[in-house]
C-alpha cells in the first residue's frame, strides 16, 4: 500500500484525478451553505479517494495472494478494473446514502436529492395554470398524496386519456387536492401594459417615423403606448 501511495504522489495523472474528484464533490455539496459546501463537500470527496484508492490496493493484494490475477498485461488489466468497478459501485453507493442521510436529518441539506434516491412514487405535486378573458392569472398548487399504481387501456376515443385506473370504486384511488390556497395575479391595465413590456429606462428611444426603438436615451410612457397602438393595433 505503501508502494500504490508512492506511485500515486508522482504520477501527474492520478493527482490530477484527485484533483478533479475532489472538485466534483465539492462543487455537488449544497451550495445554500458555505461552509456547508467547502467542509461537507471537501469531507466526501476526501472518502471517495480513500475508498477508491483502498478497493484498488485491495483488489491487487487479493489476487495476488490467491494467486487467482492473470501473468499477460491485458487480462489482468480486465479483471482488476472489473472487481475495482464492482467494489467502488457497492462501496460508493454506501458513502453517497450515508452522505445524504446525514445530510438531510442532521443538517436539513440535499432534501431534493435525498427523497428523488428514494424512488417514492407517492406525494406529488404540480401546478395548474388559469387565464381568464379579462387576462387574470390564477395559479392552483395541487398535490396528490398517493398515485395509482395499477391501469388499464381506456376506451379508444379521439380526445380521451390512453389509460384509467384500474382499480374498484371502492379502492383507494389519486385524489388531488390544493396545498394551499389559488394565487390570484390581476390584470394590468392595457397601456400600463404596454409600458411596463416596452419601456426601458434610459436605452430606448422611440422613432415614430421609422417605426422602430432606438438605443441610446430615456422613453417615456406615453410614448410606449403610442408607439405599441401604432405597430401592433388590437382594438
């Protein structure tokens, strides 16, 4: 191991592997928090170079003390790499859930990143958008705390779903619900509109004879909306 430590540190390759490594993880840390980030970060790239850099050493003292590695270069080189992918896999994928697991229960961070390793299929949320005529937005926060899991082929029709649930009325089937109350967003009215889409403080300067904005001084709002009912008339 000595030896493997020693080639290491004078091979410019490995270093810059290390190197890279190390960045990987720092840079995946939750960057909510710095010192979060630089101390959590810089602490599970360091783990993932020592299990990496343990597994090999492992992997090359097995085979040789078992006599089971190969004597030709490419053999040896195939069946090294395969039990060292094998063990980092298992060995990586331990750091990576304890990592997440102490991460979101003692410290609140990778909560996306922890649930999504989960796989739960339950407890979703999405939104839906509204637009009246008069140009209220309404936005509906809706959740679903548990999803179906069973379907079937729906009745062939032009404009109807592919698939139904497959399941009785008296099963339990996804229910959604609002999570919180609509939001409401008002209309503005027309030439406020206008101005607030095509004004801009200080770079744009309306030219009614060539019909197009120039760059360089201040546009006044009347001069926005008299300039957007002259290109784009609605009424």
């Amino acid at each position: 191991m000595k030896e493997a430590g020693n080639l290491i540190a004078h091979s410019p390759s490995s270093i810059m592997c290390i190197l890279l490594l190390l960045f990987g993880f720092w840079q995946f840390a939750d960057s909510t928090s710095r010192w979060f980030k630089g101390l959590a970060g810089g602490l599970h790239g360091v783990m993932h170079a020592a299990a990496a850099f343990l597994i090999s050493c492992g992997t090359i003292y097995s085979l040789q003390a078992t006599g089971m590695l190969p004597t030709k270069p490419l053999p040896a080189m195939a069946l090294t790499g395969l039990l060292i992918a094998v063990g980092g896999w298992i060995v990586g994928s331990i750091l990576m859930g304890v990592y997440f697991l102490i991460s979101l229960n003692g410290f609140g961070f990778h909560s996306n990143e922890a649930f999504s390793a989960l796989k739960i299929e339950d407890w979703k949320n999405f939104i839906r958008f509204h637009l009246d005529p008069e140009g209220r937005l309404t936005i509906y926060p809706v959740g679903v705390d548990k999803v179906v899991r069973r379907w079937k082929a729906a009745p062939i029709s032009k404009t109807g779903p592919l698939l139904v649930p497959d399941v009785t009325p008296e099963q339990a089937r996804a229910l959604p619900k609002l999570i919180e109350a609509p939001i409401v967003i008002p209309p503005l009215p027309r030439e406020k509109s206008y101005a607030s889409l095509y004004r801009s403080e200080q770079l744009v300067q309306l030219d009614m004879n060539a019909g197009k904005p120039l760059r360089g001084q201040h546009i006044t709002d009347s001069g926005a909306v008299a300039f957007m009912k002259h290109k784009f008339p609605i009424d």
